[in-house]
C-alpha cells in the first residue's frame, strides 16, 4: 500500500483482461468495489482519474443495473458490470462492481485514488453485490479465510504499508492479537469497553460501546460527549458553542421530560410527543437542549467522581463548551505541546490499547509552518445501532488489524 500524508492508503488492482490498473482504497468500511466509467462523461473528477474502458477487456460480461453509494465524504453513482479483478496474484473471476459515471463531490477530484474496494460484509453491499473478498474465499484463492492490515505511519518510508489476503504476516506485529467476536455483520463490528484519558475512565461506556475497524476513514471517530472531553484534555480548539454554556444543566434537566435518561446515557426519545403538547416550542431546540443537557450530566458524573468542587465542575462545562467539536469537523492543536497531552486509550477484549500524542495528532507540513490537527472527530451514531466508535487509520496504524472472517472476529496486536 501507499500512504499519502497517513490519510489515504490505497493500492494498485487490475480489472479486466488485460489487466485495466487502477489505484483503489481497502475499505474496511463499505463492501462495493468502484472505478470510475470510460462512460464518466460530466464528472469533473474523472477527467483526473485512470477510467475503466470494458470494450477493451476480453473478459467483460455486461450487467447494466444502476447503482448510488453515499460514504462520509461523498458520494458516487453509475451501473454495474463484470470482469476478472487481479489484486496481487490473484485474480478474482467474475467480479460484479460498478462503473461510476458521476463523482459529484470535490473529494474525489482531490483524491489520490481512483476507486474504492470494499471489504465489508455483504449485508451492506449495494445491490447486494457479491464482495470481492467473499469470491476470494469461494475461488479458493486464499488459504485461510482471513485478511490483515498493517499501515504504515513513517509517511518518509518507501513502503506504506500492507494488506494481506489470505493470512497475516508475522514481520508486522509484535505479541499476540487480541480478538474480539464480530457482533453484527455489515461493518466489522464489535463490542468495545471505556474510553480512557490519560488512564482515567470516562464512564461514557459502562453501558457498552459498539466500535467498527474501518480502514476507509483516516481519523478515529466517535461521541461528540466523549470526543470533546477528549478535545478539551488535548487542548484542541474547536468551535465555541454558545449553546452549551447557556445550558445551565441544572435548569435543563429539570425539565427531563425532553429526555429519557437512563443515568449512564441519556437517549433522546419521545421529543415529538413533547413538541406536540409544547407547540409554542419547536422540537429543534427540545433536541439541542436535550443533547447539551446528556452532554453536561455525562461531563459532571466524571468531574463528580473525581471528587471536584461545585465551581471546578461549572468552570470545567464551561471550558467544554468551548472545546465542542465541529461535527465531522477537524480541531487544530499547538504542535509544540505534544509532550504535554495525555494519552487516550481504548479498553478491547478486556485489554487497554493506548494511543500516545504522536500517534493520534496528524501533523501537516513540515518545520515551522508544519500544522497539527486532532486525530478525534466527532459523530454521533444513536442506539440501538450506537453509540458508535469508528477507530480508522489512527487506530490502524499503531495497532496491526487481522479480519477473521472464517471466525468472525477481530484481532489487533501492536504494529511492527
């Protein structure tokens, strides 16, 4: 794989006879396979990209069926085909994937990389598309039924890192893998315990955290509660919300009819019912308040047991306020105070996995004008589904990632 700015990992496949090379990112985090269309003719980005021509492949089968994918950063539309994919050795025959022929989002035209090979499950294929990896496995083309991930975070070395089909290669991790057991197929997802600041538990996940490995998202995603107090202990500047600091929570949560609180998580429910019987008050703002209202009892239920003063916790809300993240938004942070920020750290498996300043601050550009952005961004996934965490490439690349699917589990160990 290549690594570009340890934001993008991407490698070379072939599609079709011969072999059309494309550059593609792995992803852990979608099941379709994508290239762009030689039939892409009012997409801007495709004029930048390699285009798949299927009058030039032996090996073509024609499908037709129309096909939209919507991902975090944008989203893509076009038909299906079939033809033969090479992914290192192995060629995969009869691969359905979709021949984009609109790429609407700037993101595409900016990006290193052609297309996107999915290596979710198929339940959340569109089109219920067979997965290149399931064929993989039905072609018996790998031994074991089993990928892995090593990304690299040198980005000054030659090598970005490495996927491996069919096994795991012993040079890149140190120790034995922890695992723990897929709990709902679609991503790679599984059950994770309390979030940690600088050894100290957050609570937020006493009542369990659902987390998926998806080495299609470059930072490490999770609850805006959490991401902030972690915003907040790194120093990150992220958007002031005035909202919040009007939020007295004490006079919010008195009214808790806004929501139902469960004393480790508030879910919001029932807003509409109150909207109804409240129609002077428009149900946007029961919402806002109900989350800043989660968002404070969350923070002083962690400042309470650390046995803080009434005036330390008010001032502490308050400095979080300040500290709340712009949703799917990138807070900034002072590049000369790395040594001074706390580490954060991830309980798996019933084993604690930290992550150190280095590893979860991306640093942009060199030397002085070098920049240096939070790892942490928030998004907020609601129950049952959630709360969710995304551990992407900041996670990835300290932790080798084996995908177990013959045992449908998840393994991580420390990267070498």
């Amino acid at each position: 794989l290549k690594n570009y700015m340890d934001a993008q990992y991407f490698g070379e496949i072939g599609v079709g006879t011969p072999p059309q090379k494309f550059t593609v990112i792995f992803d852990t985090g979608s099941s379709n396979l994508w290239v762009p269309s030689s039939k892409c003719y009012f997409s801007v980005p495709c004029f930048f990209h390699k285009k798949y021509k299927s009058s030039q492949s032996s090996t073509y089968e024609k499908n037709g069926k129309s096909a939209a994918i919507h991902y975090g950063t944008g989203a893509i539309s076009g038909f299906f085909s079939e033809d033969n994919v090479k992914v290192g050795d192995l060629v995969v025959k009869n691969q359905v994937f979709i021949e984009a022929t609109r790429e609407p989002s700037v993101t595409f035209l900016v990006a290193k990389f052609d297309g996107i090979l999915g290596l979710g499950f198929r339940e959340i294929a569109v089109g219920n598309a067979v997965p290149v990896w399931y064929n993989m496995v039905k072609q018996g083309l790998v031994k074991e039924p089993v990928f892995s991930f090593w990304l690299n975070r040198n980005k000054k070395e030659e090598k970005g890192g490495e996927i491996v089909f069919g096994g795991v290669d012993p040079n890149h991790f140190k120790g034995k893998h922890t695992y723990v057991p897929v709990t709902r197929k679609g991503y790679w997802q599984f059950d994770m315990g309390d979030v940690l600041i600088n050894g100290e538990p957050t609570g937020y996940c006493e009542g369990g955290c659902s987390a998926i490995a998806d080495s299609g998202t470059s930072l490490l995603a999770g609850p805006t509660t959490v991401i902030t107090m972690i915003n907040h202990a790194i120093g990150a500047a992220g958007v002031v919300s005035q909202q919040c600091k009007a939020a007295n929570p004490k006079k919010i949560c008195s009214q808790v009819g806004l929501c139902t609180f469960d004393g480790t998580r508030g879910v919001s429910m029932g807003i509409e019912s109150v909207a109804e019987e409240n129609a002077g008050k428009s149900a946007g703002l029961h919402d806002a308040m109900c989350s800043a209202c989660e968002m404070a009892v969350v923070w002083m239920q962690n400042q309470l047991r650390q046995n803080q003063t009434q005036d330390r916790i008010l001032n502490y809300v308050n400095e979080l306020c300040e500290r709340l993240p712009s949703p799917m938004g990138q807070s900034s942070v002072d590049c000369g105070k790395l040594s001074g920020m706390p580490s954060v750290s991830f309980t798996i498996g019933g084993k604690t996995f930290d992550l150190a300043p280095e590893e979860y601050i991306l640093k942009v550009g060199e030397g002085a004008a070098a920049q240096c952005i939070s790892g942490f961004t928030a998004l907020d996934v609601p129950p049952p589904r959630g709360p969710l965490w995304i551990l992407g490439d900041v996670f990835m690349g300290r932790y080798h990632t084996v995908f177990d699917y013959g045992k449908l589990r998840v393994g991580f160990a420390e990267a070498a």
